[in-house]
C-alpha cells in the first residue's frame, strides 16, 4: 500500500483510483462497508482501490482543547488498510486552507486536480466543506459535472437495539469498559501501541512486572483492570496478559496510563514499541489501604485472567 500526506503534487500513475472519503478512525464495520463498495467498484472498473482521509482528525483541528478520542494509530491503520484491499491511502492535510475551501472548491481542488479520483464513496450522512456546507446532493452534483462517480452508502449496525457501527459508540463502549462489544463493532480487538517507558517499578518488588505506555491521543478508557493480549515488536504472535488502565490511586499516581503485565515473561521491553490488544473487562479501579491488599487484589486479578485465556495458574 502506498500512503501519500498531501492531495498535490501526485503523479499521474497514483491518480484516477476509486476513493473511500472520510474521517476513518477506528476502521470499524461501517467504515469496511464504505471500503468494501469502493473496493468492488474499483474491481468492476478497473481502477486501485484507495482510502482519502483527514490528517489529523478534524475534530482536533476545531477542538485543540478535547480530551483524547482517538481509537486507531497511523501504524495501526497502516497494518489494517491492505487486509481490506486498498492499494493507496491519501491522508488530507486538515490546515487553514482546506477548512476555508467551500464543498465547490473541495470537489476542484482535492478530488478533481489533486487525486484525481474517477469514484468516491461516502456514507450518505457526509458533510465536507466550509461549515459543512457540502452534503451527499451536492457531492453528486459537483462530482457530475466532472465526470467523477458518487455512492452513498447507508450506516450499518446490529439492530435497532445497538443502534448503528460508528466512532462515537465505540468510543462510548470503550470509555464504559465494554471492550467486547467495541471489538464487535470494530470486527477486531481494540488495539493500543506505544513505546514501553520506564515507570516505578513496583511491579518487580511483587512479581509482576509491567509494561507502561502512554494513552497519547487514545481515547481512555474506564479505568480498571483487563485482560489483555500484547504483541512484540517483529513478531504476529499474541502474549496473554493482565493490564491496569487507570491512574493508580493506591500509591498516589495522577496520569492515566496503560500498565501491562505478560504472562510467564521476563525480557526487558524498554523503548521498545509494543501493541496491546484488550479482551474483556475484569474490574473497576480501586483504592486499597495498603500495598499488601493491592498485592493480593493483582495476584487474583492475574489468577482470573490466566483462568479466561485458559492458562493454568502458576506455581
């Protein structure tokens, strides 16, 4: 997959590809489904497959301020993307220029004279341009008149019940500790990666050393306990274990972070750049009296996380 970071400047052997348009965060099944159509066009037009996004989210670019909501990483997407049959991706710097242009100016200066594009897909609640003056109607009109194919495609979900597949339930989901059903949504595990940084080490003093990355841009989620799988750099195999999400009330920290302890695993992960993937939620945060009860809480934590992955307890 070849990933470009700007809409100028492309040659003419990367234009002309059949595009999924929007905000992808998560790649989840309705966002597959948009993937999924563009991909079948693409197929029956002989054209490549290709995914245009907003680099960064637009809701950072508006909001500086909101807390964390992201649920996918660059590298991650990167991982994903070629498993869903795109050949190209084309991240959209989101700047003061494209925020001025109006849905006229988007369709002629990013998808006609930048990509090039011969189709694009949309879900059919998309808005784009100037205070999201552009609407499915008038991405048809604009893209007629230059010979350039639309489809809208409507949101998918469960049942009524559920409700629809989107960003924000799963963000929801997420915040909520209900990590099964944000993977449901997602058609996988909720992944988070980062770099294993150094932090206390208490976890040695008891047995159970941990892997600290940082959330960054991660949307949090409910603080608590979670099995987890983790998977190290070079390799595709899944590591069980047992993560901590929350701020560590019990020895006074403050900054939420993700704390990961592998099971029957002693190497040193330091800068090392790790993905982990959660399972199912254990329990909420709690704070303990002592170091002795939060001791024992961790050690049944991990004896009921070895129990889900089927693992036998350790001696």
């Amino acid at each position: 997959m070849k990933t470009f970071r700007h809409y100028t400047g492309i040659s003419t052997a990367d234009q002309g590809a059949v595009i999924a348009l929007g905000n992808f965060d998560g790649l989840h099944r309705g966002h597959q489904a948009v993937i999924s159509k563009a991909v079948e066009i693409a197929k029956d037009t002989n054209k490549p497959a290709g995914l245009a996004m907003f680099s960064p989210h637009p809701t950072r670019y508006f909001k500086p301020e909101a807390a964390p909501f992201l649920l996918m990483s660059a590298k991650v997407r990167g991982d994903v993307l070629p498993d869903l049959g795109i050949s190209y991706c084309y991240e959209i710097p989101f700047d003061d220029a494209l925020r001025g242009m109006d849905d006229t100016e988007f369709v002629e200066n990013v998808l006609y004279q930048g990509l090039s594009v011969s189709h694009v897909i949309v879900g059919e609640d998309f808005g784009f341009g100037k205070n999201r003056c552009g609407d499915i109607h008038s991405l048809r009109r604009l893209c007629d008149a230059r010979d350039i194919g639309v489809t809208a495609v409507s949101p998918v979900g469960l049942h009524k019940l559920y409700g629809k597949y989107g960003s924000t339930e799963i963000r929801d989901a997420i915040r909520n500790g209900n990590v099964f059903h944000a993977a449901h949504m997602l058609a996988r595990p909720w992944i988070v990666d980062g770099v294993v940084s150094k932090g206390a080490q208490r976890g040695r003093t008891i047995g159970f050393p941990t892997a600290n990355v940082s959330f960054g841009e991660f949307v949090r989620p409910k603080p608590g306990v979670y099995c987890v799988e983790v998977r190290l750099p070079g390799t595709n195999k899944w590591l069980p274990g047992v993560a901590n999400t929350g701020t560590r009330p019990t020895v006074g920290g403050e900054d939420a972070r993700l704390e990961v302890h592998i099971f029957d695993f002693d190497r040193d992960l330091y800068g090392q750049s790790i993905d982990v993937r959660f399972r199912s939620f254990i329990r909420e945060e709690q704070k303990f009296d002592s170091f002795e009860l939060l001791k024992a809480q961790i050690e049944n934590d991990a004896k009921g996380a070895r129990a889900i992955f089927g693992l036998s307890d350790r001696a």
